[in-house]
C-alpha cells in the first residue's frame, strides 16, 4: 500500500497509467516510433526533425493530433493525488518532478528514478519589480531554487532515470554551463559517468566548479555552445554515450512539470502571462507543452501567454520572427554577458516557434544594459537570479510599453538560475565594471541614476569606530532623502 494510504484511487489509476505506452513523434513529419527506437542524436532519420514525447491522451502542442478522450486520465483525482504525494517520504514523492509522474510516464521501473528532490520551487511575488515594470501583479517561479540551482534539474531527473533504465553507463551533454552542472550531478547520484562539452572561457567559473565537484569528466573546446554541439553530435554516434542536451525530448518530460506546479501553487487559476528566457529554446516549448497537456485534461480552461525574451547579442529567435516571419532559422555569432544564454544556432527554435504561435505570445530582445539594470532589480526585492533569468524582467517592461502585456494582467517571469552561479557579473555590476566606458556614455542621464540607484559596491575603511560611524551617518542621512 502506497504511503499516503489510498490504495482504491492509487490502483485505479496505475490501471489508466499504463507506462509503457508512450511514444516519440517527429515535430516535422509527424513520423511515430517508439521510444525505445530512435537514434542516438535524437532526430528523425527521414526529415531530421526533433521529436515530442506522446502519450495516448496528450494533446500536440500545436492541436494537430487530437487525443483519444476515453484514455483521459481523472483530473481531479489526479489534482488531489498530487496534492497528497508532498506528505509522502518516498523519494519520488518528494521530487516537484515525479510528483506528477502520471503525467510522465516515461521509464517503466520506478527503482531507476534518479532524483535529487528537484521541483517544488518558490514563487515569490515582485511588487517593486512590478511597480518598476508598470503593472500591479507579477510573480517569479524561481527555478534556480532547484539542487543544482537552475531550471535544468527538472529536465536531467528524468532524462537520467531513462538512461539508467536504457542501460547506458555514459551520458554527455554540450552546455554553457547549467546544463552540465545538471547532468553531472544527477549522473553522480546514478553511479554512471558523464562528459561535459564547455566552450573555453565562455561559461561562470560557478557552473564549471559543479561539474567538477559532481565527478564528470569535463572537456573545455576552443569554440562556442554551437561548436561544442557539433563536436558532441559527432561523437554521439560513435560511442554508447546518452546525449543529454535538450534535443533529449525527456528532458523536456521534466521541464514541463514547473507548469503544473505553478498552476497548483496559484490553485489553477491561469496567468494571463509567462515570461522566459530563450537561449537553446526548449525550456518554452516545454512548459507550453505542460501547459497544454494540463489545459487538454481539462484542469484549466484557457492558456497562459508564453513570451520569449533573448538577448539582442544572441538573439536568432527574434531575428527570424522579424526578419521572415519563422520560416528559417537565421543563426548569428552570439555574444552576450548574458553567457547561459549565448547561443546563435538554437536547436529547438522550431518548438519555440509553435509555443508562441499555441499559446499566442511574443518573441523580444533586449540589451546588455537592460539585462544588468532587471538583475539589480530583482536582486534589491531579495530574490535574486543569474543575468540570463533577468532578460524575463527586462522583456517584461517592454511588452508593457509596447501595450502586450496590460496593467490588470497576471504575469509569472521564470527565473531560470541562481544568482550565486555568476558572481562576478554581478561583483562587477556593484564596482560599476561590467561595462566599457564607450557603453555606459551610450546611457541616458536617467539610465545612469537608475542604475547608481542600485549599485552597492563593498567600502573599504580604516577599522576605527569614528570613520565607520561617520560613513553610516551619511548613507542613513542619505536613505532619509530617498
Ligand atoms: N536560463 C538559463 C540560466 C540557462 O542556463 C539557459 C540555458 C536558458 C535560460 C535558456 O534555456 O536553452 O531552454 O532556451 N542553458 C543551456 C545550458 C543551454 O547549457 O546550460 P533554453
């Protein structure tokens, strides 16, 4: 008998979750294979397409397969079940990830789940970031509040537990740095050894510690992410080795229960908005795809917008949107401080493409500056995030000012990683040497007060009592003013 002590409701379900049936489809052709069939680099071998994982009560994401309603799964029990799991001890009850694992059911033996408690994140609201952005009701769902302290734990748990139940002893990924630090640790917790591809000095000495902390074997390319994937996509098939970057459409599996969560933390009352990050571009399509999935059982009536935000430096989502309206990926050398999101080949901008389209949300761009000033920002409400989860914030207050997002609308920004994993971008935000001299003249009067406004560097002073009381005295006389 289960821990929670409902075994009638638990077996009835078991019935309606019949693991094995899932398949893998080809977002291009539509070609279905079973999982245990497709290659080793994830891709359809007639069209080269990225596959969805289904299931017979899915929906597409982009409708065009509609489900069978009869193997609808119950969603109210399913929503109570849920619910009861966070009194279980059992460590797949715990994770924010397995929780919902009638939703993924993707491995056949619950003893290879491979978990490190992920999920279960906070969301906090942001009230100055709200006032700063110019509505009255905006949250944070902090993904970087995960072990390994970015969103990509949720992907690697059950990406990792098909690996261990596929047998393979190597799993590798290209990352620029969350996606390694992810994948090693949750390797080491599965006894099986991991290879990281990093582009040489390009990602935050934070992320390249964890790799090494966590045991994996880590190889730095004198390349970009892009070379790096290349280089891995070679390999792939000439070793027994799992490839864990996020064509892995397990992965997604994974990231797409941060949907559900947030929708039971707000108890399913949907946002108007969702803002993310764009980088590789999987993690949107992901939660458009939980979104979806949660909308087709029928647990919400409608969908949130998914809106994408890149940095102008690495931004080929946009410039195809703008440029020929998502037919071809125009790729650029991508340069941003933003590092965990410089990116110029994204392997999945076709899937971020129908979570726009699906969910009806908008692709923007934003600077460096910009990037810097939503970071300080969310840091000064004491949530803080990496620079890559700041674009959310930075995207945000321009979807206001272009009139998308309305005052009244609920919006939900997903910060994607921990600020702890890029302390020097911040250490030389708060010296005021992020930027060049040439960029900050760029800057308006008032763009420089705002961020003067913000920025704490450390003071250095004499250990005598006097000078520090007088240096306290001035900022306390300060803050009286402000
Ligand atoms: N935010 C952070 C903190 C990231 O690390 C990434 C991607 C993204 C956003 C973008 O997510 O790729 O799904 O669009 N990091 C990858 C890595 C690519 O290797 O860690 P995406």
């Amino acid at each position: 008998m289960p821990p929670w002590g409902c075994k009638p409701l638990y077996d009835t379900l078991a019935e309606t979750m019949n693991v094995a049936t899932h398949e893998l489809r080809c977002i291009d052709c539509g070609a279905r294979i079973a999982g245990s069939a497709v290659n080793s680099i994830f891709r359809c071998p007639t069209c080269n397409g990225l596959y969805d994982v289904i299931y017979p009560w899915s929906s597409i994401p982009n409708g065009d397969t509609p489900a069978s309603d009869s193997k609808l799964p119950n969603a109210s029990a399913l929503r109570w079940l849920w619910q009861e799991r966070r009194t279980s001890s059992l460590p797949e009850d715990q994770s924010g990830v397995w929780r919902f694992r009638d939703l993924l059911p993707i491995i056949d033996d619950p003893e290879k789940v491979v978990t490190l408690r992920e999920g279960n994140t906070p969301l906090y609201d942001l009230p100055r970031c709200a006032r700063i952005a110019g509505i009255d009701w905006l949250l944070a769902k902090h993904q970087g509040m995960n072990p390994t302290s970015s969103f990509k734990d949720t992907g690697m748990t059950a990406a990792l537990s098909v690996a261990q139940e596929r047998g393979f002893e190597w799993v590798a990924c290209a990352s620029t740095g969350n996606t390694s630090a992810a994948m090693a640790a949750y390797a080491a917790r599965a006894g099986m050894r991991s290879i990281v591809f990093i582009p040489e000095g390009k990602i935050a000495w934070g992320k390249l510690s964890q790799s090494m902390d966590y045991g994996a074997l880590t190889i730095q390319l004198k390349t970009d992410f892009d070379g790096c994937v290349n280089v891995l996509t070679d390999l792939v098939n000439r070793f027994p080795i799992m490839l864990l970057n996020s064509v892995n459409p397990y992965r997604l599996e994974g990231q797409k229960t941060p949907a559900f969560e947030l929708l039971e933390q707000l108890e399913w009352q949907v946002p108007e908005h969702v803002i993310v990050p764009g980088g590789n571009l999987a993690n949107s399509s992901a939660l458009a795809k939980g979104f979806t999935e949660i909308h087709h059982l029928g647990l919400i009536h409608r969908m949130p917008k998914i809106s994408i935000i890149q940095a102008e430096g690495a931004n080929p989502l946009y410039r195809t949107i703008e440029e020929n309206g998502g037919k071809e990926l125009i790729p650029v050398k991508a340069n941003t401080r933003a590092s965990a999101i410089r990116i110029g080949n994204p392997a999945s901008w076709k899937k971020a493409l129908r979570a726009l389209r699906t969910t009806g949300g908008w692709c923007e761009q934003v600077s460096e500056q910009e990037i810097a000033l939503a970071k300080a920002e969310i840091g000064a409400e004491g949530v803080g995030c990496e620079p890559a989860s700041a674009v959310t914030l930075a995207g945000l207050k321009k979807l206001v000012a272009q009139g998308k997002v309305g005052r009244e609308e609920r919006t939900v920004l997903i910060l994607t990683g921990h600020t702890l994993k890029d302390s020097d971008y911040t250490i030389n935000y708060h010296r005021d040497e992020l930027f060049t001299d040439a960029e900050n003249a760029q800057l308006s009067a008032a763009e420089k007060a705002e961020h003067a406004a913000l920025r704490k560097p450390p003071i250095v002073l004499e250990a005598d009592t006097n000078v520090v009381y007088r240096e306290l005295e001035s900022h306390m006389k300060l803050a009286q003013q402000v």
